[in-house]
C-alpha cells in the first residue's frame, strides 16, 4: 500500500516537472529574474563607483562626484573615489577641471584629459592632487578598478585613489 | 571483476538499433519537434532568412537526435552529439558577438564598469555569501537586463534556477555550453589511457571539485570578487578574459590557457573523461545538490548486475564507484547522461524514478525524464546553436 502511495507521488511530482519545464520559457524565467531583481541587491562599489555624492552642472554637460569606496574584507582594491563626466559626447576637446570631492568648498583635485572623437580609442588622462589625501596619476589610463580614466558608454570615469 | 582491455576499450555501443517501431519513434518524437518549432516560432514571424535557416536546421537537428534516441532506446550517443555541437558552436557566436561589439575577446576594464560583461551561471554560487550578508553582487555586470547587456545577472539566475528545478545535475550533460567541448575531446580517442590511475584515484578526485568549490565561495566572499572567474575558469581562454594590462592579468590569462589545454583538451583527450567536469569544476559539485530533489535518477538492478564495471568504466564524469554500484546507485555527481545505461549489456543500468520500483518500467522513467530535460536542451542549447550558425551564415562570401 505504501508502495503503490510512493509511486503515485512520484508520477505526480515527474508530472509537475514536466509541467514546470513547460513553463520555464513562458513564465519562469522571467518569474525568477524578477525575484532576483527585487531582492534590493545592488552591484560592487567597486565596479559601479558607488552613490553620487553631488552632482556639479557645467555648461552642457555635469559631473557627478561619487562617495569614497572602501574597500571590504580582503578585498584588494585600495580606496577611490569616482568623478563621472556626462554625458561625453557634450565635452569638449579638452578639459581641465578643479574638483572639490569632500564638498568643503575647497578644491581636492585638477582632472585633465582629452575626448577624443573615437569612443572606442584608449583615453589617458592626468590627475593632480590638490590635498594630500588624494592620489596624483600621469597620464593613466585603465590601470586598476581604482586608477583610470576611462570612456564608459557615454561617460568617462575618473577614479582616484585616496589614502 | 578484473577489467580486461577489451572491457576498457569498449564504446557506448551495445543495444540493438531497432529498439522501437519507426511509427511509435515518431509518434513519441513528435512533442519535442512541436516543443522546438514554439521555441523558433518569433523567429519565423519576423526575423531575417539567415535566423529562419539556423532555426530550420537547429529544428532539424534536435528533433532527429530525439527521434534517434527514441528509435534506437539509446540516451548517451546522441545526446553527445548535440551537446558536443553546442560546446563547439557556443565559442563561435559568442566571440564573433564580442568581435562585432568590442573588436577584441579581452574585457577592458571600461566595460566592466559599464555593467557590460555578460553573465555566466559559472559565477552563481560565489555570488551568495556577499549577496546574503552584504545585499552585494560580485560581479561586473547589470542586474536587471539593459540595451547594452541583455544577458543580465537577474535573468540568467532565472534561467538557470527554473533549469535546475527540471534537470538538477543534468544541467552538466543536457545544458551547460562549456562541458561539450570537452565531451568532444574525450570522443576523439579509440583508447583511454591513465585508467589504472583514475579508477584508484577516482574517489579523491572526486572530491577535489568540492574543495574548490568550498574555496571559491569562501574566497569570493573575502575578497568581495569571483575568484574562479577572474583566476580558475579554464573556458576564458573560449569566452572572454580580462584584458591584459599588467603582470597580475598577463598570470591570470596564462593560467587560463594552462588550465583549458590541460583538462579540457588534453586530459579528456588521454582518458576519455570529462575531467574538468569530473575533478576541477567547482560549479558541477554545487549543481550536485539538486540532484538530491530532482526525481530522476539512474539505478542498479543488482539481481541482473555481474560487477563487470563496464558501466564505471564508461562513466564520463567518474560518478560510480565499486560500492555504489553494490548499493545499487550512482554517486552525487551522475549527470544523468545515460553513458552507463547505454553500455550495460546486462540492462541492469536503468533510469528511475524516485519512489518506484528499482527496474520496473525503467522506459517510462526515461521518457519522462527525456521530455523534460530535452525541452530545456532545445529552449537553451538550441538558441546558441542557431545563434552560433547564423555567425556561420555571414562568413559565407556573399552573404
């Protein structure tokens, strides 16, 4: 009798498989996704930048200053903070910007680099420290998660280093 | 139990090649064509006549396999055919979408923080310890799919969990794009060689996945990065890898060349195993969870087993061993290839279903099996077959 209970059991949870393959593309897939995009996860610091801090407008474009990331754990990149340039394609050829990053009102750092007009091409782009709790770059590129300028979709991200 | 060389030698071949009446083979096949031709049918509505032929053909291909399989009572053969044609076929549209987008294989650093890299089901489980306890997710991409990365972490977990939930470590036989290239090699050779050493090694080897496993998860949530990615994963070296910029990355894309011509290429090519799968992929070990509440499995009738080990010999992934052939089940690690099934010239390797009799309609567990997990195959490994003959397509001069 228990047998024959456990094999009907069994030919139904087979059945509810089937059932659930089914479904997978039709209501599954995007059923999960949306339960994992509604978990409140957010991506790493270290590859997002982080949370804007403030926003400073220019004349057609802004630059969004980020709150410093530290790092985690053992985690092995050293503190940075991100300036975000966009959108790129308003910049001009050249710029040259003083940059408050702990809105004292006090300049921190002077970003400079120039857009070129491939948005594919290899930026580089020279970061001078205007306090001393920030990193200066020569003519970086894309070094590490925590020193570049980079072009990122139509943004290009500065990170410097802090220490 | 001695093992001759002519038992060693021998390929997954023993059943009759009429197992079943052409009308019934088709009548039973006849699900899995409709099942493929809805998978392809937007495409038939409204893309270009190269989509429409990579469909055709992939309807095609899918739907004979399965019709074969249904035909000749064999699972494995033919099953490797179509996993091994994803395996090869996935590099292919996958780099020549990377070409197309990037001109390069290599991810620059831009791209990943872009959100750009596509999602791989490789990364998942070193994603739960910094997503449970720090809300994080250690991988560069986007959660929720975007115009410049469809292949999303959000939709990919997805895919991947509803296609567990039907194949649980069948995953690495019926689904994964990686294990065909492998299974590929480990085909080429008449002979396997270092038997001796895998056979009296196997049960250390089978745990070392485990370690690794075990490693990478803990590693990832200390470092707060996908450590097997960005150092262990031997299918970079096919995929894409970071770009090279320095000594650390200029190590890691060694490693990764090393580590792919090692145990995807030459070891499956010496022992005619799937030894990445079988002694190093950390994945694998974490799929083998779920076959413990996937309802299939395989068994062993023992009234009809006489021990002769063909079924462990042919193993793939090394996942019997000598007592668990004399319990009468597989280990943790089968993926529910068939391999064993298939080579049994006793019939006493079966497929089950949980909670039945052990050998009593064996056939019936293994179409209802067969259905499922061939449904996924078609949906999955299906869409990168025709993605992959459509990159084909366009190299024709002309075209």
């Amino acid at each position: 009798m228990r047998a024959r209970f456990l094999s009907i059991l069994a030919y139904v949870g087979a059945g509810i498989t089937l059932l659930v393959a089914v479904c997978v593309p039709f209501v599954l897939i995007n059923g999960f996704s949306n339960v994992v995009g509604s978990l409140g996860l957010h991506l790493n610091p270290e590859y997002t930048g982080g949370t804007v801090a403030r926003t400073i407008q220019r004349d057609g474009y802004r630059i969004e200053v980020y709150q410093p990331v530290r790092p985690r754990m053992l985690q092995r990149t050293e503190p940075f903070v991100q300036i975000a340039f966009e959108p790129a394609d308003a910049l001009p050829a050249h710029v040259s910007e003083d940059i408050d990053l702990n809105g004292d009102g006090r300049p921190d750092v002077r970003v400079s680099f120039a857009v070129l007009a491939d948005a594919n091409a290899k930026m580089h782009g020279d970061v001078t420290a205007l306090d001393g709790r920030y990193v200066s770059l020569v003519n970086v590129a894309d070094e590490s998660f925590s020193r570049m300028v980079v072009r990122a979709d139509n943004r290009v991200v500065v990170r410097v280093p802090v220490r | 139990m001695a093992e001759s060389s002519s038992t060693i030698r021998a390929s997954v071949v023993a059943r009759p090649p009429a197992f079943r009446s052409l009308g019934w083979s088709a009548l039973l096949t006849l699900p899995m064509a409709l099942w493929a031709l809805l998978m392809f049918t937007p495409v038939f509505r409204g893309a270009g006549h190269d989509r429409q032929i990579a469909a055709a053909l992939t309807i095609a291909f899918t739907t004979v396999l399965f019709f074969l399989m249904m035909r000749t009572g064999e699972t494995y053969r033919w099953r490797r055919i179509f996993f091994v044609a994803v395996g090869f076929l996935f590099p292919i549209g996958f780099i020549a979408s990377l070409i197309a987008e990037r001109g390069s294989m290599s991810i620059p650093l831009s791209r990943m923080v872009a959100g750009d890299t596509p999602f791989c089901f490789m990364v998942t489980p070193s994603l739960i310890l910094p997503a449970a306890f720090a809300r994080t997710v250690i991988f560069p991409g986007a959660i929720m799919p975007s115009a410049t990365n469809p292949h999303s972490i959000a939709l990919m977990i997805g895919l991947w969990f509803a296609m567990t939930l039907v194949l649980g470590k069948a995953w690495c036989s019926y689904a994964c794009f990686f294990g065909g290239i492998e299974e590929g090699f480990a085909a080429i050779p008449k002979r396997r060689r270092l038997h001796r050493f895998v056979t009296k090694y196997g049960a250390i080897l089978r745990l070392i996945p485990w370690a690794i496993l075990v490693f990478v998860v803990l590693a990832s949530a200390a470092l707060f990065e996908p450590v097997y990615c960005m150092w262990m994963c031997p299918f970079k070296t096919v995929t894409e890898f970071p770009a090279v910029r320095n000594v650390e990355t200029a190590v890691q894309f060694g490693v990764f060349i090393a580590l792919f011509f090692g145990l995807v290429v030459a070891l499956p090519l010496l022992t005619k195993k799937r030894t990445q799968c079988g002694f190093f992929c950390p994945f694998g070990a974490f799929q083998s969870i779920f076959n413990k509440i996937n309802l299939f499995e395989i068994r062993f009738d023992r009234e009809k087993c006489v021990d002769c080990t063909l079924c462990q010999t042919n193993c793939p992934t090394v996942a019997l061993s000598k007592e668990s052939i004399k319990e009468g089940k597989t280990l943790l690690n089968c993926m529910k290839c068939g391999a064993c099934v298939d080579v049994c010239k006793k019939d006493a390797a079966v497929w089950h279903l949980k909670g039945t009799p052990v050998a009593v309609k064996p056939e019936r567990a293994r179409l209802l099996f067969l259905y499922g997990a061939w449904a996924m195959a078609t949906m999955f490994g299906g869409s990168i077959l025709a993605n992959s003959i459509v990159t084909m397509i366009h190299w024709i001069p002309g075209k």
